[in-house]
C-alpha cells in the first residue's frame, strides 16, 4: 500500500524520496502503524526549519517526513507527528496516498492507521460530552464507527479522524412505530424496519438496519407486512416467519442466497446462486443439443469448478464432460434421445460405473452393487459359447452370491447355478446366433402356481403340504417349496385368512382342477403272473408280456419277457395264476422280475397289495424301496404285502421288482397275486413321444406347403397394429409377395398378418400340447422376420433376432430352449412379436419342432388300423381298437406304390406297406399295369440274379432291368452263372466280323436259317473272297449256295409265282465282283 504526500510545493522543488521501509503488509487482522507506509513522491521545502512559531514534534510515521517540518508543530513540541488525513487513490500500488500529517498525542485520537482494505482511528476522545467517540470521517462526515473500509468508497474520497457525538443507532423507535431516523455510515442507506411483529394492537417494528432505499426492505400491507426491494446477485428478498411463545408472529425481510441451483429462464446457463458450501458454483449438469443446433441447459448443480459437470467447449458440436470426481468414482456422459433432441448429461458414478463385462470379456467388473450392500456382486448372467469354444462373458448383472447366474469350467457346456427367491426358479435360456455361436443366460422367473394349496407341487392337496405351507407362510422355504400356492386368497401376501382356507381345502379334500388334456380315471392294475389282460391264463411256455426279466444268473438276454412255466409239484400255487421264470431250468444264483404303471401326477389313495412265492428266496421293492419278503415255494398260507405311504410311490412311471435266489438248484420261479388301485390314477394313454414340425407355412403334421394365399391356422394374429380382426390365422404369401431382400428359410414359406402393414408390432401365437408325463422337452426354433423378433414360450422371453434386418441374416435366429420348468403340462404357446420399424412389408418365417420324452397328448393322438389285406382304416379320435389288425399312431396316410414280397406292386398306406414287409416306392412313381416279369439285378462282384417281380419294382425297388412281358426266371442252365432269362441277347442275322462267317443264331420263323446273301468274288475265276452279307431263309427259297472248296456261289430255290431265282452282280472295276441272290420278274 502506498500513501503520497501531497500539498508539498516549497520553492517549486520536487524531491523524490523512497523509504528504504518495506511496503504495507496485508494480511489480515494485522494492525499496520504509519511509519509503515512507503512515501513515493513529495512536493516542497526539503528544509527543517518550521514554518511560524513552536516547536516541532518528533515523527512518529516515516511518511510524515516531508511534513514534519511544517505541518507537525506544536507550542511545546510534545506529540509526535503522525499521518491524521489519507486519501483513496486506485492509481497508486498501495491505492492510498498521505494528505496530511500532524502532532499527536500518544493516545489520543487523531491518526490513522491501516489494517488491510480498513482504515482505523484509534485512542480517547475528551469527555464530556457523553458519546464522544473516535470515529473515521468520511469527506469530514462522521462515519460513525472507529473503523470503515475504504475501498467501498469513490476514489478520492478523504479519510481522517475526530471526536464527535455518535449518532443515533438505526434501531427501532420507542413504542416499535418505525425506525431511529438516524445518519447511516454508507452513502444512500437509509434506516429501515427489518422485523414486525403483528400484535393484536397492530404492527410492531422489533428491529431496523441501515439499507439502501431499493435495498430488501420490510413494509406494511394491507394485512400482514410484505418484502419489497432488491438483492445483491445470487441473493433473494425473502420474509421470514417466526412463531413467538406469547402465540405472536414475527416478520422479517433478508436478502439471502438463492439455493435453487437450477437453469436461467433462457436456458442460457446456470443462475448464478450462492451455493450453501463454499467455493463451489451452479454449474451445468445436462446440455440438450436441440434439433435446431441451439444448446440449451437443462439441468445445474452445485459444485467445486473442478468438479465434474458439462460444458459446451467453444468451436465444439457436442458437449463435454470436465472436472475429477471423488476417489472409486469416475466422471461419465450420459446421452439420451428426447423429442427436442440429444441430451448429453455427466455426473460421477461408480468406478467402473455399470455392472457390465470387462473389456476382454473373461468376467464382470468389480461393480459395487447398491442393493444389499455386501450382499450382492456383479456377475455373469450370460455367456457366449463362439463357435471356437471359447467362452465371452455378454451381460452382467448384480445378484446376491448364491443367486442363479451362469457358471463355466474348461470343457463344459456353460450352466446355470444358485438358488433364487421363494416362488421363483432358476432358468437357463438358450439361443443360437447366426454366426453359429451360443448364448446361454441364466435368470430367476417367477413361478405360476397351478392349485392353490398345493404347496409341496404333487399335484393334490393333503397333509403332505402342512410343512412347505408354515415354512412359507414363516418366510423360511427349503428348496421345493412353492410358496405362490400358500397365497390362497391371491392377494399377494401370507394372511391369517390364508391359513383359515388351506385348512378348509384339506379338510374339504379340495381337488386341483382337471387337466383339460387328460381326464381322470381310477387305477386297477392286475400283478398276477401267468395272466393274460382278459382275465384268461397264459398257455405254458408262452411269455407273460407284463413281467420283464432284467437280471438273469443262466446268461441270458435281458431284458425280455418272463416266460410261463409248469408248477413243479413242490410248488404251491396262487388260485387263478400260474408261476414264471427266466429260466426253469437255471443255475444256483440270482434272477431279477419287473412289473412297471403309470400313475397319473393327480392320483391319491394308492394302495398296492400283493402275495409272493419264490424258489428258494425271494424279495419285494416298490421303486427301488424295500417292501417285504416272499414265501417259499411250498408255504400254504401267504401274508399279504400292503403299501399305501404316499411316499413310496410317484407320478409317472412306477415299477414292482421282484428278486429270486437260487440256491438248491433247478428248477426256480416265482408265482405272484396281487393288484394296484389309485384314486384318478390312470394315465391317459400309453406314454407316446412328441416330435412336431412348427414351419410357418406347412400343414401341420406334414411336410407339404400351404397354397399361397390361404390361411395357416397353425399361427395366429393376436395382435394386429393395423386394425385386423383378432384373433385370426396368419395368411401365407405367395411367391410374388417374397420381397427381393427376404431369405426363406427350406421348407417353410412366410407368413403375414399384413403383408403391407404400417409400423408396430404384430403377434402371431402357435401352441401345442405337452402330456403331463412329459419329459426332456426341446424347443427348437429358427426363424427369421421383417425387421425384428422376440419370442416368448408361456409369456417368458427366451430368445430375439438381431434388432433390424433380421429377414436376411445369412443364417437364421437359433433359439434352443430345454430348460422343463419353462414348460407346462397341456397347453403350451409360442408367441413371436414381430417389430415392424421401416414401413412395409413385414412378415414371419419359423421353421423347427417341438420334442418331448413322453410328450404327445393323448387328445392329439389319431390312430388307425393296418388290416390284414394291406389296407388302412382311420379309427375316431380316442379309439384305440383294433380288432382285426394293427393299431398305428396317426391318421392314415396318403397311399402309394409298394412292392410285396412276392413281386407284386399294390398302392397301400405306406406304414402297412411295410408291416406286410413291403418296400415303400417314392413320390410320384406308379405301379404298372402288368404281370410280374423277369428281372435281372447285378450282384457287386460281378455276375447277375434274376426274380419275377413287377416292372415298377424291379427299377425302383430292387433297381434292376425288367426282361419284358412273359419273360420269366429259368435258373443257370447253362452253368455260367446267369440266369437264362438274364443272357445277353443273340445277335441278330448277320456277319459275324470275328469269324468272317454268318451269325448261328435262331431267326424268327421257323425252319430259317442265318445264310450268306451277297459275297464277294474274283472276276476272272468266281472264286469267293469273302462273304459280304447275311440273312435269314429256309432251303426251298431263293438263296445264295456256296460250292466246295475252291468256293463258288450259285443261286438255288424257288421264288412267287412271276419271279424267278437270279444271280444279281456288281463289277467293281478292280477284278472284283459282289454276287448277290434274289427273286426279280424274268426278262421279256
């Protein structure tokens, strides 16, 4: 800081003089005494000699040098002379400079000193008067206070000391009726109410402030008092309310900072708030990019300037993200598509900030999930298998440690693991890509309960659910438990209302609904040995189809029927069956027996009662559990075996084993009564595999195309975007509806809910019927769709084409589904969501099957029979009787070509074509009309074999040469290996060129012979040359004869009537001739 002398001129001399004092410091709260300021310029006498009389004062502040002499005089010369008048002056370092020095007493007021931007006077004022203060005078007006900040004032504004009586201060009035009408310190300010209190008398003023007049002020309306006036930036006028104890309201008016943190009315920028922490700003968080190019801010926060938030960089399109966030966070962009454009957002997250792979895709990050903290960690919910067997981690997701995710080891298929949340069930989803490679993700999905009450899920409600339904209802559950059923009311909570109706549904013997694709129907099962199904015996040494042997110490075959055998006379037997064996006659060890039924998943009351004998012992197990011991084979009376613990039986397959030791030799069997019974435990039908085609635009059951234009009632819209009726089959296109870009996959044909439909989603629903014994169920789906696809299976998501152009993929969407709790028993559907996102056209192509163990719905099952001549009856749906043939699954197929056994070609349903050992010919190939004829088929190796059969067999069916109409087989006659119906044919009459001669061949009337016809001779001596041409003729007509050696032809025999016998010659000119014999017409 520096002061300058001023008012110095002596003899027009000017003298610069600098204090070797350092300068001010300015640090605060650090009083600074005169002697400390730096003189930089003084105008005047130099001379020591004071100016009038007195003495001068000692100095006492070093920039009071230049006035000493005539400004620090005193009669005595006591004091010492100090800086008593500064003025402001911005242009100077120190922004003061000194204007006046003076002698003053040690502590009395009069100097200044300087403390920072405050000027202070210090020391006593005379009194009385009472109230006499040392106060700063601003341009000689009181200030009213010791000490003023000069840098709120105009430069050049004049700052000295003096004692004079204070004013007033700016409090309120006696009685509360305004303000003290009092001289503010500031310029303009004026003494305002800031505080009333309304009483019941009226407004009370209970406290006032100096303020500028268009400052936040308090003023009086016409019932309560309101805040008028204005506030620095970043502030606000705000009235305040406070409750007083006597049940009065104090009102008061502030200028506090603005909290709101939030963006100009223009979207311009943040407002410029007072932030509550300070050092930190209203800063942007989110920048929108409109469509219109113009950036506007959307959203402010306050923070440190080097905190993370957006700014639009200057020459910049896009917003960036600037500043450092806390340790473990990491400052991000966020970008979000809104209807007014792209909003770009930062903020700090988490370090890594997703729960997502890692960049080399082997594991998740190490997220810190938010729920549960500890609890949970980010882990793999889908893998990818590449078709190079490496195995990607694709998605991520936080769940609790032993929570259904996805786990892998080298080698192995990847699988899911853990466990999930009551009512749920981890399920794994398979989806093959394009490229060939395969998703599997894991996730819990929430389980549907199918009969309230049935907690422990066997199908009936009874005793067996009291446990699973308190550890539900206790929120304790063990793995098994289905907790959905122990909502009886539905209501979505455990209540003492449901435990009032699961004790009704017990005691009421509440039954679970019917299963529509299965009615119910009591169990009797016959387990007598030796018995056939119609109640009549076996006759000895024929199989007893019911019993099957599994174990066999003699070595034999297994498994295969037991085998019906005369009682030994030591044996006792039970009335009305007889004894079995797997050998009569075996060796001393042991022989296994088994009798399996199925009971139906909702049967009840089973009970399974039985007698045993055996040679020697013998044992009884009811699915693997031990049930009893049988009886010798002489004891006369036999206890029953009786089992009726639901425990030891199952839904589905149950099997009856009976084991047998041999120990004293031949002969050893068993001998068994007894019955099965079950309340609704017939299964409906013999349990029968599902393998059912699924192609978009095939009949179903076939393999043969729907005619384009016509309906696929196998798919059907149940969601139309362009208004169709719905539900409706899906209609399929025709070849000149398949737009160029579509690939079709083989075999199927597109199908549509609206070929040229607008924009939305269309929904096309294919369900099929699973058998409750069903086992092992695969859903295998291939499909493709214009543009995009999502398929669910029983409102589950298990698979998605790629998101656009999904009608030209080079291979179609994969998706593999085998997980069994995906599935349910009956009616199951398929629902494909067609996106149609870029106008028309849009459609579906599915190919693939669904297949189960067990599977096929008794509902769906068309039998027919095989009649003995080959024909095919069809039988009505759910009859099963066949009397006087074969019973076949299925419906009667189309009839077609078969060749029989014996040769013959008859037109036959295919399956009973070959149950009569017949061979099914192909498509489209037709039996011939006529007899079975010779046919000749080539042995590998060489040779040939000949049997009669039909044209058409004998090329299609046994791929041979048909000989023609009444060929038939000779046999090798002549020992060379051939059939003689196969011998090649003889050649016909000619010259045989090996041998010069004619063919010996049969010519084809009788009593002809292959002859020479033409020779060819010398000219000179008609000796043959050779002979040129051959044919058939018999010795009494014209021919050609040879004589003896040397040969010579003549002509001889007869000719028709007119026609005489000639030699015919050629000359050739080179002494050669050809003679030929013939009949012509004799010469005139």
């Amino acid at each position: 800081m520096q002061l300058r002398p001023a008012n110095a001129a002596i003899c027009g001399l000017t003298l610069i003089c600098i204090c070797a004092v350092a300068g001010l410091p300015v640090s605060a709260g650090e009083p600074v005494a005169a002697d400390q300021l730096q003189m930089i310029e003084v105008s005047g006498d130099a001379g020591t000699t004071p100016r009038g009389g007195g003495a001068v004062c000692p100095l006492g502040d070093g920039p009071c040098t230049p006035f000493q002499a005539s400004q620090c005089v005193s009669p005595t010369g006591s004091g010492q002379c100090r800086v008593v008048s500064a003025i402001y002056d911005p242009t100077q370092p120190n922004l003061v400079r000194v204007s006046s020095c003076s002698c003053v007493l040690q502590g009395h007021c009069g100097n200044l000193t300087l403390q920072g931007d405050i000027i202070r006077c210090d020391g006593d004022c005379p009194v009385p008067p009472t109230g006499n203060q040392c106060q700063v005078l601003v341009n000689g007006v009181p200030s009213g206070s010791s000490f003023v900040i000069f840098t709120t004032y105009p430069p050049g504004t004049q700052f000295s000391c003096g004692c004079n009586t204070s004013n007033p201060p700016c409090e309120p009035a006696p009685g509360g009726q305004g303000c003290n009408q009092t001289q503010c310190p500031n310029s303009g300010e004026v003494c305002f109410p800031r505080c009333v209190t309304m009483t019941a008398t009226g407004p009370v003023v209970v406290d006032c402030e100096c303020r500028q007049d268009i400052e936040c002020h308090i003023e009086m309306g016409p019932a309560l008092p309101y805040c008028n006036g204005l506030c620095p930036p970043g502030t606000e006028c705000v009235r305040s309310e406070t409750v007083n104890t006597d049940g009065t309201i104090t009102y008061c008016c502030d200028c506090v900072p603005i909290t709101t943190c939030e963006p100009l009315p223009d979207q311009s920028a943040c407002a410029p708030v007072q932030c509550p922490i300070a050092g930190e700003e209203c800063q942007p968080r989110c920048i929108l990019i409109g469509f219109d190019g113009v950036p506007r801010v959307t959203d402010c926060e306050c923070g440190s300037p080097n905190e993370c938030h957006a700014e639009l960089l200057p020459g910049a399109q896009i917003p960036e993200c600037i500043g450092g966030c806390p340790p473990g966070q990491v400052c991000i962009q966020r970008v979000f598509a809104t209807p007014e454009g792209t909003r770009y957002c930062c903020e700090c997250v988490q370090d890594p900030p997703e729960c997502i792979p890692t960049p080399d895709r082997t594991a998740c990050v190490p997220f810190q999930c938010p729920q549960n903290g500890a609890l949970e960690e980010c882990q793999p919910r889908c893998v990818r298998m590449t078709n190079h067997g490496t195995i990607e981690v694709i998605n991520c997701d936080c769940r609790g440690l032993a929570e259904c995710h996805v786990v892998w080891q080298p080698g192995i298929t990847p699988y899911c693991e853990g466990a999930c949340p009551p009512g749920q069930t981890c399920v794994q989803s398979l989806i093959q890509n394009p490229d060939g490679s395969f998703d599997i993700c894991c996730d819990c999905i929430e389980d549907t309960c199918r009969c309230r009450g049935d907690v422990n899920g066997d199908g009936v409600i009874n005793g067996l659910d009291i446990n699973p339904f308190v550890r539900c209802f206790l929120g304790i559950p063990i793995p098994g438990d289905h907790c959905e059923c122990a909502d009886i009311d539905e209501d979505g909570q455990y209540t003492a209302f449901d435990i009032s109706l699961f004790i009704q549904r017990i005691l009421g013997k509440y039954r679970c609904d019917e299963t529509p694709c299965c009615p119910k129907q009591d169990l009797v099962e016959d387990l007598r040995t030796g018995v056939n199904d119609d109640n009549t015996l076996i006759p000895v040494g024929n199989d007893d189809p019911d019993w099957t042997v599994f174990l066999d110490a003699s070595g034999g075959s297994t498994p295969r029927p037991a085998t019906v055998v005369a009682a030994h006379p030591s044996w006792q037997t039970f009335p009305g069956t007889q004894w079995v064996s797997a050998n009569y006659f075996g060796p001393n060890g042991e022989y296994g027996y088994e009798f399996c039924f199925c009971l139906d998943e909702r049967y009840s009351n089973p009970v399974l009662t039985l007698q045993l004998r055996g040679d020697d012992d013998s044992q009884v197990f009811l699915n693997g559990n031990f049930i009893g011991n049988g009886a010798g084979f002489n004891v006369a009376v036999v206890p029953p075996i009786t089992v009726n613990n639901p425990a030891f039986f199952q839904p589905g397959t149950n099997c009856v084993r009976v084991l047998v030791q041999n120990i004293g030799g031949a002969p050893t069997g068993f001998n068994m009564n007894g019955t099965m019974t079950a309340d609704d435990g017939v299964c409906c039908c013999d349990p029968a595999d599902l393998d059912k085609p699924i192609g978009s635009g095939v009949y179903d059951n076939s393999n043969v195309l729907i005619p384009g234009g016509n309906d696929d009632d196998t798919w059907t819209v149940t969601v139309d975007p362009s208004g169709g009726i719905t539900p409706r089959p899906a209609t399929v296109l025709d070849a000149t509806m398949i737009h160029p870009l579509w690939l079709t996959i083989p075999g199927t044909q597109w199908i549509s809910a609206n070929y040229n439909g607008p924009n939305g989603v269309y929904h096309y629903e294919y369900c099929f019927c699973l058998d409750p014994r069903f086992e092992d169920p695969v859903l295998d789906l291939y499909l493709r769709a214009d543009d995009f696809a999502e398929v669910f299976l029983n409102g589950v998501l298990v698979g998605q084409t790629p998101n656009g152009w999904a009608f030209n993929t080079p291979q179609p969407t994969h998706v593999f589904i085998t997980d069994p709790d995906l599935f349910l028993a009956c009616e199951n559907c398929i629902e494909i969501r067609v996106h149609n996102t870029g106008g028309p056209p849009t459609g579906l192509n599915v190919a693939g099957s669904v297949r189960a163990r067990n599977g096929l719905c008794c509902d769906d099952r068309q039998y027919s029979c095989c009649l003995p001549d080959g024909n095919c009856q069809d039988l009505a749906p759910g009859v099963m009787e066949c009397e006087f043939g074969t019973l076949m699954i299925g419906p009667c197929q189309s009839y077609t070509a078969c060749c029989m056994p014996d040769g013959s070609c008859q037109f036959l349903e295919p399956r009973c074509c070959e149950l009569a050992g017949g061979s099914v010919l192909p498509p489209g190939v037709t039996c011939s009309t006529g007899a079975p004829q010779a046919c000749c088929i080539d042995v590998a190796g060489g040779g040939s074999m000949c049997i009669d059969a039909e044209p058409t067999c004998c090329q299609f069916a046994y791929n041979g040469v048909p000989q023609g109409p009444g060929t038939f087989c000779q046999g090798d006659l002549d020992g060379n290996g051939v059939d003689e119906a196969c011998e090649p044919p003889p050649p016909p009459c000619g010259l045989n060129p090996a041998t010069g001669q004619c063919y010996q061949t049969q010519c084809p009337i009788a009593g002809q012979e292959c002859r020479p016809r033409c020779v060819l001779v010398e000219a000179a001596t008609q000796q043959v040359i050779q002979i040129v041409d051959c044919a058939c003729t018999n010795l009494n007509t014209c021919h050609l004869e040879l004589s003896p050696a040397p040969s010579t032809p003549f002509c001889q025999g007869g000719c028709p009537p007119g026609f005489s016998c000639f030699r015919n010659v050629v000359d050739h000119g080179n002494g050669t001739q050809t003679v030929c014999c013939g009949c012509t017409i004799p010469n005139p």
